[in-house]
C-alpha cells in the first residue's frame, strides 16, 4: 500500500511539474508546466526544445525560500556585491500577470533555481539553437534570413512602428513561432524601469565576465536577436527551457 501510495503522488508530481502535451491545428507541440507555487506556464516544443511560452512571474525559489524585492522598488543596487531580487514592473503586481517579473542574473542563477522542476535557465548556447533552428526553417520574416524577431513576438502589446518586418509592425502577424514574446522591459541597478511595451530583454545563465552576462533581446523596431551582453544587476525577464 506505501509503495502504491507512493506511485500516486510521484504521478501527480509529474503532472504538476511537466503538465500535459498535446498538438495545436497547426501540427505545433504545445503544453504547460507549473512552478513551485502553482503558476501555470504554456510550453511550446521548436525544434527538439521545449520553451515556456510566457514569462516567469515566480516569486520563490523551486524550493520554497522566498526570491526577496527591494523597498521601494526603485531602490539603488548598484552597491551591492551579488544582488538577489525580483520586481513587478514598477512594482505594478498587476503587470506580472502581463509580463511576468524582473530578475537579476544573481537570482536565475542561484542554485535554488528560479524554473519549475524539471526545467532551467536557457545557457547562451541553448538561445543560439533555438534562433538558429528558427533561421535555418523558415521563420524569418520572409521566409529565410535571420529577421526573425517577429516569429518571436507576442501579437499585441508591442509600440507601433512602421518599418516592415518587425514586432511593432503588423503586429497580428507575430508568433508563428508560439514563443509570444512579451515586452517586459528592464530594471536598472539603480532603480529604473523602462522599455515596458518597446524590449523583451531575457536571461542567459552563462556570464561574460565577471560583471556581465549574455542575454537576449526581442525589440519593436528590430528585426533580428543576437546575443548581447548586460550588467548582472539588471533585472531582466526569463523564460525557462526544458531539461
């Protein structure tokens, strides 16, 4: 009876953990996956990876201690030797519904991980296989190149801009891709929010150097997503890839 007990709650265990996987009218995998406090994530499989299809807003880490913010929120960090927070945009808990929370690198890199079981902080080089997969199979704006922001791209909630062939432009033809990007913006060291409609700016968990880390960014008024390069106490969003 303890072993059958047992069996049980490692099966809903993995329910809660992985969700469930089924396919879109599109032939697309999708899913969901739900973190530790029981937020609920649509995935989507590109490739041979699995991506959360909507941002972080966890506010613990996968072992229940508490991902602590600042007060107020616009308090300076930039003293602080390896910061550890998170932050609604403009401290608006009202907005994590719409674009999840911002994390400094210290915090999605902590060992306590900020991702459901099961999943993780993508490396830069797990960014690079997706961009490249989406290149190299058609999801550039027409059809080939490497202009693939809008196949990213959430289908609203991006500033209008008129250059064809970016998010903020025909903004319904975004997210053939399923990944619904979402501009959440930044949080600067010292306190400031910004780009909130304009940048998706997301976390890689392989540093630079000693001060910076790679992330990516999806820009209204660009067309492609290289890897960069930003301060480690920048609060930035994060999707998480499947182990």
């Amino acid at each position: 009876m303890k072993k059958f007990n047992f069996l049980i709650s490692l099966g809903i265990l993995l329910i809660l953990t992985t969700g469930c996987e089924n396919q879109d009218n599109n032939g697309t995998e999708t899913g969901t996956v739900t973190d530790y406090e029981g937020n609920e994530y649509p995935t989507v499989k590109i490739g041979d990876q699995w991506w959360m299809a909507k941002n972080l807003k966890a506010t613990k880490y996968n072992n229940g201690d508490q991902i602590p913010t600042t007060v107020p929120v616009e308090l300076s960090i930039t003293g602080e030797a390896q910061p550890k927070y998170q932050w609604a945009y403009l401290g608006n808990e009202g907005l994590a519904t719409i674009y999840g929370r911002l994390y400094t690198w210290y915090t999605v890199t902590d060992e306590r991980s900020v991702c459901p079981t099961g999943w993780h902080v993508p490396a830069n080089g797990e960014w690079t296989t997706l961009t490249e997969y989406l290149t190299a199979n058609g999801y550039g704006y027409l059809g080939d190149g490497d202009d693939i922001a809008k196949s990213m791209a959430a289908t609203s909630g991006w500033l209008i801009h008129g250059l064809i062939g970016v998010p903020g432009n025909d903004q319904a033809g975004n997210n053939s891709s399923g990944l619904s990007v979402m501009p959440a913006g930044v949080r600067e060291s010292n306190g400031d929010f910004l780009y909130a409609g304009a940048d998706g700016f997301f976390w890689s968990s392989t540093a630079f150097d000693a001060n910076l880390s790679w992330h990516r960014l999806v820009d209204f008024d660009v067309n492609i997503v290289p890897p960069a390069t930003m301060n480690k106490k920048v609060g930035l969003a994060v999707r998480c890839v499947r182990d």
